[in-house]
C-alpha cells in the first residue's frame, strides 16, 4: 500500500505535466492557465453546496438516532474532491469531478466500507461517532465470525435516580422528615 501511494505521487506530477503540454499546444498558454483557474472556481462552488447538502443531511439522520454513515462517507469523498480541484491539473480535476458525482462516488465508499469491514476494525457508537481502523487485530486469535449474534457495548447501572435541577426531595421515601 505505501509502495503504491509513494508510486501515485511520484507519476501524478508527471501525467499533470504531460496533460498541461498537450493542453497548452491545442488551445494555447492564456486558455489552459483559464481553464485551471476557472475548474478551480467552479469545483469549489460544487463543493461548497454538496458539502452543506451533506451536512443537513448528517444532523437530520442522527436527529432521527441513526448514525450518519453514509453522510461521513460522503464528506470524507467531498474532502477528496476539494483537495483534487484545488490542485492545479486537468487529471486531478477529472477524478475530484467523479468524487462530486453521488452516484459515481457510492460503488467507491461501498469498497471502502467492505475493504475496512475485511481488514480493519469499523465502530459506529451509540451517539453517531464513527471510528475506523484499517488495523487489522483480533482479540479471538483469527478473523471475527460474520454474525455471531454478539453486540458489544458498555453499561453503567444507576442504582437510584437523581433529579436534574432542584434540591432533593423531603419526606418518608429519602428517610428525611417533612416538617424541616
């Protein structure tokens, strides 16, 4: 994996460049630099609607006590698409173009999903909050079962309730007398 990371970032620059040559030899110098700075301008306008598009929809889905999964994916492939834009270059820009498009980008977050499901550890907690690992540990000695009918989860018992505001109460139940 960092093989093919180290691998991406040493060709990108190379393919922008090529791209940036062939570009500027058809439509001239003044139109590519244009055209960047105009893919620049229109991808962060995109961005900027998807993303609070996104968000809306993260707060109305754990208003409704589900977790936001699928809007985390999409701000996560939103990150992407701005970084991608921002960058100079028309192969940079084509891929952040992809990242923008909800129905290309859901087959690459269900491969995420399922890649981190396979090799890492994924946990979505009881208040929304997602953590994911691509650590891949087992505490069972191999790979977990896929439904073994098992939830884990913490718990702290409360043995008596508490009020919220106010000064406790007087009386019989709580052992204190009512005339004080």
């Amino acid at each position: 994996m960092a093989l093919a990371i180290f691998l991406a970032l040493i060709s990108m620059p190379v393919i922008e460049i090529a791209v940036f040559i062939e570009v500027g030899d058809r439509i001239g110098l003044w139109s590519t630099l244009g055209l960047i700075f105009a893919t620049a301008i229109a991808g962060t306008a995109l961005l900027r609607r998807q993303g609070l598009s996104t968000l809306a929809r993260a707060k109305a889905t754990m208003n409704a006590g589900k977790p936001p999964v699928r809007e985390i994916l999409d701000g996560v492939c939103l990150v992407m698409a701005g970084l991608l834009l921002l960058t100079p270059g028309f192969v940079t820009d084509a891929i952040g173009a992809v990242l923008l498009v909800p129905f290309l980008r859901w087959p690459l977050q269900v491969w995420v999903v399922r890649w981190m499901m396979a090799h890492g550890t994924v946990s979505v907690n009881a208040d929304g909050s997602v953590h994911a690992s691509a650590s891949a540990h087992w505490s069972t000695g191999g790979p977990p079962k896929k439904d073994d009918g098992v939830i884990d989860g913490e718990f702290v018992e409360i043995d008596e309730p508490t009020e919220r505001i106010g000064k406790p109460k007087s009386g019989p139940e709580n052992g204190k007398d009512e005339d004080r």
